[in-house]
C-alpha cells in the first residue's frame, strides 16, 4: 500500500507540475485537463509494463535466491515459471 501511495503521489506531482500552468482558476481549462489525462494514462501504462515484467522475474529472482542460501527447490505457492504468472496478458 506504501509502495502505491508513493506511486500515485509521484505520479500526481510530475503530472501537475508538467500540466497545470496557471494557479489564477479554481477549475481546469480544457487544455490542462486533457494534458493531464495523458500524462496520467502515459505513466499508469509504464507502471503496468513494470509490473509485468517484474512478476515475471520474481520466480526465477526467488529460486536463485533459495539456491544461494542452500534451500532446496523453489518456494511454494509460486509458478514453475514465468509463462504461467496469472495476470499477464
């Protein structure tokens, strides 16, 4: 939750910062709005690639973890490899 939060605070400041050019309105102009939603769109679908390329690694990163400290197999509860990740597509 940490992670996501820092995430998504990151990714609030960067967009601002890139999109919002005058503080004088309380509302959006249209400009801004759709600046933002690309930026926003932009930096959630890096995030998703990321992440997807992580859950990927992680069992093979797990397993030579395991063989480093002497543990034999791979840890439960993980897939044989990184074809069978559930919530890749």
């Amino acid at each position: 939750l940490r992670d996501f939060l820092l995430v998504y605070n990151r990714m609030t400041e960067l967009c601002f910062r890139h999109c919002v050019c005058n503080l004088n309105y309380r509302l959006l102009t249209g400009r801004e709005e759709s600046c933002l939603d690309s930026c926003a769109a932009r930096l959630v679908r890096a995030n998703h690639r990321l992440m997807g390329a992580y859950v990927g690694l992680m069992p093979a990163l797990l397993q030579r973890r395991a063989a480093e400290h002497g543990a034999p197999g791979r840890p439960s509860g993980l897939p044989a490899s990184p074809d069978l990740a559930p919530g890749l597509a």
